[in-house]
C-alpha cells in the first residue's frame, strides 16, 4: 500500500512561522549584542547569545521542513519524517551547549566580584523589549504549530518562549544590578543558562527515545486499539504495536477474523481497517497480518511460532 502524502500546507505553514523567526531573531541578536556590550550588561549578552542559537536552529528547521515531507524512495522506503525527530534532537543538544556555555561564564564572573560594573539602564529597556517579541513570537508559532501537528515546530515555540522566560530573568537581573546589587546580572546570566539547559535535555532525551522507536502513549494506543476492534468482521486483535515516525505514527498489529473467509474478503477488511484508523489519528501506514479463527469456539485455526 502507498503511503499517503503530507499535505503541503504543513510545509508552507513551517516556512512561513520560521522566517518570522529568523527576522525577529537577527533584530534581537544585534540590538541585544551591541547594547549589552554598551551597557556592560553580561546576562544581556548571553540573551543575545541565545537569540543567535535561535537562529541556527531556526536554520535547522528550514533544512529539516524540506526535506521531511518529501515522499519516499529506493533509499528511504519509509519516508523521510524522522528528519523532524533529528532536527529536535539537534535543536536540544544545541540548547544544552548554549546553556554550558552561560554557566562557564557566569562562573568566571562570580570568581571576581569586584570586576563586576554597573550596568547602563538602556540593558534594561532591551530586555523589556525582549520579552514582550520573543513572548509574542511563542504564541504565533505554538498557534501554528498547533494547526499543523508538528512536534518539531512545537520544540522551537518553546524555545522561544525559553527565550522570553530567559529575558524576564535577565531583565529582574540588570534591574537588581541598576539599584546596588552588581553580582545580579552575572547570576541571571547563571539562572538563563540552567533554564537553557533544562530544556534542551527534555528535546533531546524525547527525541532520542523515538529514535529508539519507543512506543506512542498507552491513549493513543487505545484508541487505536478500540478502532481495529470495532471495524466489522474483526474478531480481535494481538502483538499491536506502534512506533513514531517524526510526527506520524506507525502501526503493526494481527487482526483476527474468520478463517472461512476468501484472501479477497480479509483483504478488504483489512483495508476498511487500516481506512478507519488513518482518518482518526496521526498514523502513516497500519501493516496487518490476518490471523483465521474460528467464530464458533474463538479460537486460532493456526498455531503460531
């Protein structure tokens, strides 16, 4: 059976959500740069920092959103949607250095206390500019992200939003600093770098574990479960399984039906099957296996192995 093709407004929808991205990203890396550098202001150059992270995964997903929907081939018979589990993963191991690399040098600057200035208040206005975009940038990809059910989209709303939530800490951080607590700006710069951290590892353990082909929720596989088992001239079911596949799902499953039945009639069954459960959930292909029973006494008119 073929598998079925994505539909192309998805591809257009990531294009669309990750250029805006890109644009609020590169006027936020600059302005946050030369005025953190202006301010002396390190928590607001390692936002800045994490703005130019945004951008290089933003790179990642443009890369990724073209080459995921592309229909399968003699190389790849199976599609090319893990490349969206890949890129989430890249983006998560980005994340984890980005945020290594703030501690480091949130260290270097606790060590010295007395190094440590006063920052300018224009560091404040730019962080306060910072989080109300990258928290209106969140919603607006999150919503996209949202209509188009994908997952590799989802991790980079919310690594905006770990942008917005990063800039409020530096903000608290250079106010702290602006009324008589030098070491404030360094420790939000600290505070950013463990927030950073934190969700990079949760992208990369997730997308690792589908990589590893773990199974999707035990939900969804009830609901696919109670799907098989109401499709009529379907018996039951044994050895269902479900792996992900970037954002679709892939499902094996034995359906039992009545050993009476010609190849043509457990074959069309299996069709309405496979139909029912492609139409109510995010699933790319259902192999089956027809097992005959008898629907006299239930049983298995085959021994299995």
């Amino acid at each position: 059976m073929a598998l079925p093709n994505i539909h192309p407004e998805r591809r257009a929808a990531g294009f669309r959500s990750t250029m805006v991205s890109v644009a609020v990203n590169i006027v936020l890396t600059i302005g946050q740069l030369l005025i953190g550098l202006f301010a002396q202001s390190t928590a607001l150059v390692a936002d800045a920092i994490h703005s130019l992270s945004d951008l290089v995964s933003d790179g990642v997903v443009l890369y990724v959103n073209k080459h995921s929907q592309q229909p399968p081939d003699a190389e790849h018979p199976y599609g090319h949607h893990r490349f969206e589990t890949a890129a989430s993963m890249i983006i998560g191991a980005l994340l984890l250095s980005v945020g290594i690399g703030m501690l480091w040098g949130s260290f270097t600057k606790l060590q010295d206390p007395s190094s440590i200035p006063k920052v300018h208040y224009y560091a404040l206005i730019a962080a306060l500019v910072a989080i109300v975009s990258k928290e209106l940038l969140f919603r607006y990809m999150l919503a996209v992200a949202k209509r188009v059910n994908s997952s590799m989209l989802a991790a980079n709303a919310w690594h905006a939003r770990s942008d917005a939530a990063s800039s409020l800490v530096v903000a608290i951080g250079i106010l702290a600093n602006l009324v008589g607590f030098p070491m404030a700006d360094p420790l939000a710069a600290l505070i950013v770098g463990l927030m950073i951290m934190r969700m990079g590892w949760k992208f990369f353990f997730s997308s690792f574990n589908d990589l590893m082909d773990q199974a999707v929720d035990s939900d969804t596989v009830e609901r696919i479960r109670n799907i098989l088992l109401t499709t009529p001239g379907i018996y039951g079911l044994h050895d269902l399984k479900t792996r992900m596949m970037g954002d679709m799902i892939w499902v094996e499953v034995d359906l039992e039906m009545d050993g009476t039945l010609t190849i043509v009639e457990g074959h069309a069954i299996a069709v309405e099957a496979r139909k029912r459960v492609m139409a109510a959930e995010q699933v790319l292909e259902v192999m089956t296996h027809f097992d005959p029973v008898d629907t006299t006494t239930g049983l298995h008119m085959c021994k299995h192995q």
